[in-house]
C-alpha cells in the first residue's frame, strides 16, 4: 500500500478577492502504463483540482503541433540552459500535458493538489516536467528538489525573476513570470540603479510572496522601500498576450 501523506491547507493570509483567474499549465514528458494511476495521496493530493485536466499524447504526435514548447524559441532556451534535460524530454515517447483555468480562491490548496499529481507523475514513468510560465524544464530529481519542500515550496520558486538592459545604460529592468498561477499580475520594476540591484531584487521577491499569498495593489498605490527617498507608485496594466510577460502586470518606476 502506498504511504500516504494528509493534505494540509495552503492558507493565503493576505487574500483580497481579485478579478483574475489562476492559470496552470505544465508538460510532463516519459513513458507511462496504459492504466494511468498516479500516486498523488503520498503527496498530500487527493487528485487534480476541478478546472484541471490532464492529456495525453504521443510526443512525435504532440511535435507536429505548431506551439510544441521544445521547438522555436522556448526550445532553444531549454536546449541551451538544460540540454540533458532538453535530450530526455525531446526522446520521450509520451507527453501529459496538465492544464486549467481556476477562479481566484482564499487558499492556494489548487496548486498544493496539482503539484501533488506531477510529483505523483515522475513516480510512474515522468522522466522531465516543463514549466512554461517560468520557462524552464527540470529532470525529475531537479523537480523534487525544487518542490517537493515540507510544507509546500516558497512562492518563489514558482516565479522566474528576470533582470533586462534599460535604454539607459546605467540601469536595469527588474520583471518576473509566473505569478498567473496565483492569479495575480506579474511584477515590472523599471529605472533600477546598479547599485539597488539587490534591493530590487530582495523586494521583488517579498512582493511575489505577498501577492501569491492573496494581497493585491489598486493603482496609485504607494509602496515604501527602505533606503529610498520616495516611494514607489503601483501602476497595474498590460495584456494576457504581452510576450514579456504572458500575463497582465503591476508597473513600479525606480525614483531618479
């Protein structure tokens, strides 16, 4: 008999409803029994969440499709940042792909489930899971590491925190992906001097906490940051299909 682990609720302490949805969307690659059984009670999953569903395909089938990620450019990024990785994925013969739309809730228990069935997955013949929305594909083992965390892993490891060139030359653009598995905007820090890098950086990720954690910023909304002389003005905007971001996204300008 399989262990099996109780669910503990995923508690959002800050929660304000909002009016986005949460999307997931994960590609597990490798080769699976006939009768899918996955184990997801050992990991505290009494299964996929209503809104999510699993596919399942042949990976040469599943190439053929013109948004296949291990081609064009999402492709060659897992290629270069993760070849073996890339090479497992791309000789898989099997593909299921886990995907859903959920309404903004007071607890993040979706996501705790989901992740519970993906880790369920590699136990059964997964060998590499793709995630999309932070642009990375994890072996198996990297992906335990990486999730399998007591009392679920922090939110930033569901989050890809990027640093860009500004047209300026003497400063950066601070911006993340992944916080529509939350069904909140993703961040966009612009105008950041060399030397707040860091501080950028520390505040993004206390931002990507409170906000996967239920909290949410109205426009015009004054943000304080330590060391800075004034505050930082939220600036909600942006589109589901902006290729930054694949998602809507809160704007703050770095003061000059």
């Amino acid at each position: 008999m399989s262990e099996v682990t109780p669910a503990v609720s995923w508690p959002r302490p800050y929660w304000q409803p909002g009016e986005e949805e949460a999307v997931l969307q994960f590609y597990v690659f490798g080769k699976f029994e006939p009768e899918l059984l996955i184990p997801s009670p050992r990991y505290g999953s009494p299964g996929l969440p209503a809104g999510v569903e699993i596919q399942r395909f042949q990976n040469a089938v599943l190439r053929q499709w013109e948004g296949y990620p291990l081609n064009g450019a999402l492709g060659q990024l897992i290629r270069e940042d993760t070849p073996a990785a890339y090479e497992n994925a791309r000789i898989a013969p099997e593909v299921l792909v886990v995907r859903g739309v959920l309404k903004d809730a007071d607890t993040l228990d979706y996501l705790r489930d989901t992740l519970g069935v993906l880790a369920g997955m590699l136990d059964v013949g997964g060998t590499a899971i793709l995630d999309p929305q932070i642009l990375t594909l994890f072996d198996a083992d990297h992906w335990r590491r990486h999730y399998l965390v007591k009392d679920g892993a922090p939110p930033r490891n569901h989050v890809l925190i990027l640093r860009s060139g500004e047209e300026a030359a003497d400063r950066s653009w601070i911006h993340t992906r992944g916080m529509r598995k939350f069904g909140r905007p993703d961040l966009s820090l612009h105008n950041v001097p060399e030397g707040d890098i860091d501080r950028a950086g520390v505040l993004c990720e206390r931002l990507v906490e409170l906000l996967s954690l239920g909290a949410n910023f109205a426009a015009g909304q004054e943000l304080e940051v330590d060391g800075l002389a004034e505050g930082l003005v939220a600036q909600p905007g942006g589109s589901l299909d902006d290729p930054d971001f694949n998602n809507t996204h809160i704007a703050f300008h770095w003061p000059q």
